[in-house]
C-alpha cells in the first residue's frame, strides 16, 4: 500500500513538471495533496503498529497508569459525594 502511493505520487510529480497549461498543473497538485493525505496516514497507522510491536511492555505500564488514574477519580468523586 505505502509504496504504491508512493509510486502514485511520484508520477504526479513527474506528469505536473512536464505539463505545460497551468490549469492542468493545479489540478495535478491537487491530486498530489489528496495522495500526500493518504499516505500520512498510511505512515501514522504504521508507526502505531511498530510501537505496538515494538514496546508491548511500555503499552501495558501506560495503561495501567491510566487505569489507576481513573480509579484514583473515581474515588475522588465518591469522596465529595459523601462530603456533600
């Protein structure tokens, strides 16, 4: 998937540098933007899957922080019930 965007938008590149009516030029780099978007994405949820893979033990310590964080709210909450 990466690469053939990646190859989609070098043709973009290429197809806007030998065009001459700037018309058809701007709507090519439209195009490129639109297949830049794609391919951010495509690059963020790769990251993710690397981290993922990468760092299962940092995952699991920040989720039990968030776990504990949320607790700790919970209990705070039930406090200021009681307090009222």
């Amino acid at each position: 998937m990466l690469f053939f965007i990646l190859n989609t938008r070098n043709k973009l590149y290429y197809k806007r540098k030998n065009t001459e009516n700037e018309s058809e030029k701007n709507q090519i780099a439209k195009q490129i933007i639109q297949v830049t978007d794609k391919l951010k994405k495509v690059k963020k949820k790769i990251k993710m899957c690397d981290e993922v893979i990468n760092n299962p033990s940092k995952m699991r310590n920040q989720i039990r922080e968030v776990e504990e964080k949320g607790k700790l709210k919970k209990q705070k909450e039930k406090i200021r019930k009681m307090e009222l």
